[in-house]
C-alpha cells in the first residue's frame, strides 16, 4: 500500500477530483485550506500580501494504482506549468478502515 499526498492551488481541485474519479479511488482526506508554497512558486496564505490558499488531500491505494495517479499528475504539470500539483508517495504499513469488522 501506499500513500499519496498532495498539496495543490484550491483552483485546481476539480481537475484533481477528475484523476481520482477516473481511477475509481473513492476514499481520500482533505484539508480543505492550507497556507504553503508549491514547488518554491509564489506563497498562498489567504492574505492581501499573499492571496489564495492551497489544498491537501491524500489517498491510500495500492502500489499500481499510486503510480497511476502519480503518472496522472505528472501530465497535468507538463500542461499545467503555472498551477501544478506536488505529491509525495510514501510506503503504508498498515492500514485498517472504518468498514473493517
């Protein structure tokens, strides 16, 4: 299993909804409104000095499924150069779900 975070411009999140959705990943988190830089861009801290506020969401998926996505976010950087999306895959050790008995 791993784990996929993703840090992104709030204006893009419909475009990262739209990777999820074509891959069937329907279980993520999401902090709606974090404060950050992507990429070493222009900061986003909700403020007059720096507008805009950023997203995190993550998701825990199989190996194949994580390279998928993370093969997704690639394109979309190479098309989008000015709003691209950060992500980071980490190794799951273990992983247990509300549905789980």
């Amino acid at each position: 299993m791993k784990l996929v975070l993703m840090t992104y411009y709030v204006g893009v999140h419909d475009e990262v909804m739209e990777m999820l959705d074509k891959l069937g990943i329907c279980t993520y988190t999401r902090w709606r409104e974090v404060e950050g830089r992507i990429s070493c861009g222009e900061p986003r801290e909700g403020t007059h000095v720096w507008p805009g506020m950023n997203s995190a969401l993550f998701v825990v998926v199989k190996k194949e499924l994580a390279e998928s996505l993370v093969s997704d976010i690639e394109e979309f950087n190479r098309q989008n150069t000015d709003q691209g999306i950060d992500a980071y895959v980490l190794d799951v050790a273990r992983k247990v779900t509300a549905g789980e008995a």
